[in-house]
C-alpha cells in the first residue's frame, strides 16, 4: 500500500475514531510523511498505532499522542512555539504546518542533527533546533505563544512558564517516571489554569528541572 494511503487509514482510525476534531491538526496528520522520520528498518510500521524508536533509548511518539498534544495545543498559524525534546523532528514539522515559528531543544545532539537534516530537507524553514537542556527553556527567545513538553517531566518546569506570554498554552505529560498524564496550563494575566487529560507514558525529561540522568 502507499504510505498516502496508510497515512489516511491512520487519521482516520487512530485519530479521528478517538475524537481529534481539529480539522487543520487533521490535515497535518495526512500531509506530513512520518515514514521519513523512522529508521528503515521500522519503515513498515511507521503509520501503526505506537511510539517507535528512533536510537538514543529515545522514540517518535505515537501519532494518537502527537495529534492529541497539538490538538491541546489550539495553534491558528501565527504562534511562536518552543518544543522540548526534537526526537526524530515529526512533531516539529506537524507543529510548523500549523504555526509561525517552532523553536525546539533536544538534549542529544546526534539526534538533533538528523532532525535538522531532515526537517531542511523536508523545506521546514521556519524551524530552528537548539541542542542544550531544554528544562531552561530559551529565554533569549522568549516569549513563546505556546510551549509543549515532548517527555515525560515529574512537574512543567518554572522557566518555561517563566518564558511563556499571556493567554499562551503549555502541553505536557507529567507525572512518575513510568505513567504520566497530559496537562495542560493556560496563562491568563499571571494565573495559570490547569486541566488533565489523556494517560500517557513517555521517555524521560532529563535535565535540570526533570528527572536525573
Ligand atoms: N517529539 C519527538 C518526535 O516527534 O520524534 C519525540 C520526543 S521523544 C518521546 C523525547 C525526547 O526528549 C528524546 O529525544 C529525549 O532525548 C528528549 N529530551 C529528554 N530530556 C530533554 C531535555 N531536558 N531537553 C531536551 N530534550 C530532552
């Protein structure tokens, strides 16, 4: 089958059948070629319903989670989005069809470099990545309309709510090291509302406010 095929059998059934009604998440979902961002070797189930890996102990997040988590994130095109934790760069480029600008930190550089790679390759000029401890955010970057937390943290760090601007959002999955839920933060003039939605279990935040290495 060709992957444009497999791409709509996974909107379809893994996304849509469990309620991501965002049609411009939707369109991002069918548009972006996830296989490009799997190793060969896992090319035959790059549009199946799991987190595969991608090296590094690291894993391309399960499209559900990266559909929901973007979903959350209510992006209209014109935000400034900090992603922590790149991986294979796939929810960097979903979040760059449907914002301005993605600025997105990975703490492992060889992993950094392939996502760059291949998001330059993919035409994606409106991402930059940074290799560094994500957990401090960017704040000669700052502020970001939206922040999301692509590994699990045991709280959303202070610095990144520090770096995030009025009436933004932030999505992460917070929790224990093993089980976490999503969480997401809406900054409104200085308060944050907090709401909980979809269990998940992600790789580790390591870093300065996340977990020790
Ligand atoms: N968003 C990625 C994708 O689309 O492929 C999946 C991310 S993977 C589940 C989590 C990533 O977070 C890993 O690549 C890991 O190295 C990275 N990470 C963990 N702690 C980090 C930190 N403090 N700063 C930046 N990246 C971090």
């Amino acid at each position: 089958m060709e992957y444009s095929a497999l791409r709509k059998m996974m909107v379809e059934n893994q996304l849509i059948a469990r309620g991501i009604k965002d049609q411009r998440v939707l369109q991002a979902m069918l548009k972006v070629p996830r296989h490009l961002f799997v190793r060969e070797e896992d090319l035959y189930r790059a549009y199946d319903d799991m987190a595969l890996p991608i090296g590094e102990g690291q894993t391309i997040s399960q499209p559900y989670m990266v559909a929901k988590m973007t979903e959350l994130l209510e992006l209209k095109g014109d935000e400034k989005v900090l992603e922590i934790g790149t991986g294979s760069g796939y929810q960097a480029a979903i979040l760059a069809e449907l914002a301005r600008e993605v600025f997105t930190i990975e703490r492992i550089a060889s992993l950094a470099e392939e996502a760059e790679s291949r998001l330059r390759q993919l035409g994606y000029d409106n991402v930059y990545v940074f290799v560094r401890d994500g957990t401090l955010g960017l704040p000669e970057h700052a502020p970001f309309d939206r922040i999301i937390i692509t590994a699990g943290a045991p709280e959303v760090p202070e610095p990144l709510k520090k770096q995030l601007a009025d009436n933004g959002i932030i999505v992460a999955p917070v929790g224990s090291r093993y089980s976490q839920q999503l969480v997401k933060i809406e900054k409104l003039k200085e308060e944050f509302r907090q709401s909980y939605h979809t269990l998940c279990l992600f790789v580790p935040l390591i870093g300065e406010y996340g977990w020790n290495d």
